[in-house]
C-alpha cells in the first residue's frame, strides 16, 4: 500500500541503499520513492500460505519463491516493486542481492487501497518483464485468484478460479485446491449468516 511520496528525484542506486537502512519499505517509479503501509491478517496469512505452497512445490527445482520483502527490478521502465509474492527460476537473479529481475511468477494479494493500482499501472509496468509468465491477483475477503498468463503470441489471457476449483499455475508447474491458499482466512462470506 502506498502511503507517501517523496518530492525530488532519487537515483536508482540511492534508492537501493536507502532501503538497506529503512525502517519502511518503498516502491520506486521513475525517481520517485513511495512508502508503503503495512498489511491485514488476511493479506499477510494468503501471501505466506502460497508463498509456503509454492515453496514446497518448487524444493530442489532451482526456482526461488520470495515473499514480501524482496525487490522486483523493471530496468528498463527505472520500477522496483514488492510484490506479495514471487518467482524465479533464472540463475542469473542468483547474482542479485536486494532485487530479482528475471521472475516467472508475481502474485499480488490485493487490498481496497492498492487494487487498481495492481490492476492497472503495476500490471501495466510488470509486462515489461519478459521473462514473466504469468501475474496473479488473490482476493483477501473471498475466494478469488486470477491468473492472468502470457500466450504464445504475447498476449496475457485471464484464468480466474474461485471456490472450489483447483488453481493452476502453468509457469511453475502448479495445482492446489484454491481452499489451500485460505487456509486460516476468515473470509467476508464466512461473515454472512
């Protein structure tokens, strides 16, 4: 969630070592520094329940799965993001430290104040990515995963799964009941009697 901007141009390298040091975490867009809030319950128990997921699924693959405070590097439009979750399979990210540039998956928990923004420009800027296969919106308050996957022609096609399907993930090899990912989320519909 973004909260607060900075007001003159930082350098990408000044960024990076300022988040070295921050209490806060920032996304960064062309110069300029974003803070960001912290997360629900919900938000934080779905991103570690797929983050956990996926880790298992991909143990000894060569893939990584990062949650939350690992950096997505888009060099070519000057972006870092955080995204919820994470994956790469490309060794050359092994040289990378603080940020991935070379991920297959991002998944994206969404929140009423980020949801547009994830759907829109965040999306709009991860396209550039082309080693991205697939990007993944998972709503907090019920169960909703979209999946929207590069095809072969370069088009991103939407598989949206809701309760009681089965989620695949095509970029990493990946099925699990969608109710996995909700393990110990109260859910809005939960609330309705």
């Amino acid at each position: 969630m973004i909260i607060s901007k900075s007001e003159y141009y930082i350098s990408p390298e000044e960024y990076l070592e300022g988040e070295k040091v921050s209490q806060i975490k920032h996304e960064y867009i062309d110069g300029q520094v974003y803070a960001m809030a912290g997360a629900s319950d919900a938000h934080v128990t779905v991103s570690m329940n797929v983050s956990m997921l996926l880790r298992n699924h991909l143990r000894g693959s060569g893939c990584r799965v990062y949650m939350l405070d690992m950096k997505a590097q888009i060099d070519v439009i000057n972006r870092y993001f955080y995204p919820d979750v994470m994956v790469t399979c490309d060794a050359r990210d092994r040289e990378f430290e603080y940020f991935k540039c070379y991920p297959s998956l991002i998944i994206e928990v969404l929140s009423e104040s980020t949801e547009s923004f994830d759907r829109g420009k965040k999306f709009a800027s991860y396209r550039h990515l082309e080693s991205l296969q697939e990007y993944v919106l998972i709503s907090p308050q019920q169960m909703s995963v979209e999946c929207f996957r590069r095809n072969e022609e370069g088009h991103w096609v939407l598989y949206p799964y809701e309760k009681g399907e089965e989620v695949h993930l095509a970029s990493v090899d990946f099925r699990c009941a969608i109710a996995e990912i909700y393990e110990d989320v109260l859910l809005v519909d939960d609330n309705i009697s």
